[in-house]
C-alpha cells in the first residue's frame, strides 16, 4: 500500500512540474522523424505510439516522417535484387525504387499508423507523393579520384533532395479534423513526375521548415552527438556545426542529421534535438522535462 502511494505522488509529481513545458508547446508543431531500431521493436514502437498520442492529447501537433532503411534491404535481398554501391552510397535503380516506394508507402507507413490508432490516436498516412506534398530532384554527390584528386560526379539514381515542400496536404486534413495525426513516408516527386528516395531525416527537415515547426527531433540509434571521449554533447549552436563535422567529431549518418538540424534552425524552426529512439519515453523527457534528452541545436 505505502509503494503504491509512494509512485502515485511521484507520478503525480512529475505531472505537476511537466505542467510549464506543456504550457510552452500547447498549440505548437513538432516534427518527429522515426527510424532506427525502435521501428523493429515491437515494445518501443508500441511506447513511442502512445506517446505520440499523449503529446496530442495535450495539445501539440505532432508529425511524423518515418525511415525505413533496414526493411528495405531485406525485402531487396529477398526479391534478390542486388545493389550498387558508390563511395558507399546506396544507387537506386528503378527495380529498387519499386521496391523503396512500396516498402514506405505500405507496410512501414500502415504499421505505423495502426499503432497509433491502437493507442487511442486518429493518424493518417501520407506519402511525400500526396499532394506534392515532398518535391524533389535528383541528388548529386561528387567524389575525389584517388590518381588524378578530380572530383567526379556520382550517379546514385533516383536518389533525391528536397527542392520544396507543399503543406496543404497537411492543413486540410487538420483543418477537417483537428485530432488527426499525420505520418509521412519520405518518397519525393521531381517535375517530370520522378519517384525519388529522399532521406528521412532531411524530408523530415523540410517539412519542418515549411510548417513552422517550434521543435524537429530526429530520432536515431544512438544518444546524441558525441566527443571524442564518446561523451554526450548536451547543446550545440548551429555556428560550430562545421567545426564538428570538420574534425571528425561528426561522422557518417550524424552528418546529414547535423546539417539537417542546424539548417533548420537557422531557417526558424525553434530548435532541433538529436536523441536515441530506443530510450524509452525519450520523447517526453525531451519536451516535458528540465533534463532533456540527446542533443539540442540551437
């Protein structure tokens, strides 16, 4: 009896002091892009579902804009559709653009929206196509031959980059229905109507942009940014992205996400969080606590 009373005051308390940040963020747009392994685990997708639904309930607008990597290259292996890599970088033919499209657009979008739905919430799935709503062109990226140092473009296919983004997809279906919750697969159209394979995290960062968005929170499998010693950077101002990237403190995939988030701000969206999807609730402690979590741009 006295435990049981002892976690009520404590969850009663964590409500009161939560009581500001709900304050601050009532009637705000927060862009969540969701990947990693917390999309694989039944648990935690379960969890962050209803915490989508939660931040809903009090009064947020949350977005959702999922990646879907991993699902992707076992259905390619099953299909037996080989890829092509170049300097790393996965090219996108029109056999595994099939497969992307469908991929995001069905299985991957619907789970998501059926969890949502199962945790009391109205979601709607949407692909970047609807509306044109993601707009895209062709990604380029060059790379340094090793003999002759000549930069020389690479073709990665139907690879794209967000060139422009259309919210009234979006607004009218808040307008016709205020409690819907909306979930966007990152699959682009070009103007002569290409399908593109657009990173998550840079649509989700668009989008954000477009919406005014008071937060972007990019989601992925690790704390956050950082240092050298492996420690957390708990803030980072957008003017010393490029030092980090320059020096190796940022590599690989934190790089996009870095550039994504720093862009973001400084083109108004209020700051951008970097944080581990498989903490549980990270997405609470984030926006209802002093503590945060992973790490802020600013």
């Amino acid at each position: 009896m006295t435990i049981s009373l002892d976690n009520a005051q404590l969850t009663a308390r964590t409500l009161s002091e939560a009581l500001p940040f709900i304050q601050r963020y009532a009637g705000q747009t927060i862009v969540v892009k969701y990947g990693g392994h917390a999309m694989g685990d039944a648990a935690l997708s379960a969890g962050f579902a209803r915490d989508v639904v939660l931040l809903k309930a009090l009064g947020l607008n949350p977005v959702i804009v999922h990646g879907g990597g991993p699902q992707i290259g076992r259905l390619l292996d099953k299909l037996g559709i080989v890829s092509e890599f170049k300097d790393g970088l996965r090219v996108t033919d029109e056999a595994t653009m099939e497969v992307v499209e469908m991929v995001l657009s069905g299985p991957i979008n619907k789970s998501i929206v059926r969890a949502i739905n199962q945790a009391g919430g109205r979601a709607v799935g949407l692909s970047g196509a609807d509306g044109n709503l993601l707009k895209a062109e062709k990604a380029t990226r060059t790379t340094k031959d090793p003999d002759s140092h000549i930069e020389q473009i690479i073709d990665l296919g139907f690879v794209g980059e967000p060139s422009g983004v259309d919210t009234s997809v979006i607004d009218a279906l808040l307008k016709a229905d205020a409690a819907l919750i909306p979930v966007v697969a990152p699959v682009g159209v070009g103007a002569d109507g290409a399908r593109y394979n657009v990173n998550a995290d840079t649509a989700a960062g668009a989008i954000a942009k477009a919406l005014g968005a008071s937060r972007l929170i990019l989601m992925t499998d690790v704390a956050g940014v950082l240092d050298k010693q492996k420690q957390l950077i708990r803030e980072i101002k957008i003017v010393d992205v490029p030092g980090l990237i320059a020096d190796g403190t940022a590599v690989g995939g934190m790089i996009p996400k870095l550039e994504t988030a720093a862009d973001c701000v400084k083109h108004g969206v209020g700051a951008a969080v970097i944080l581990d999807g498989r903490a549980p609730h990270a997405l609470l402690m984030e926006l209802f606590t002093e503590h945060g979590a992973g790490t802020l741009v600013s």
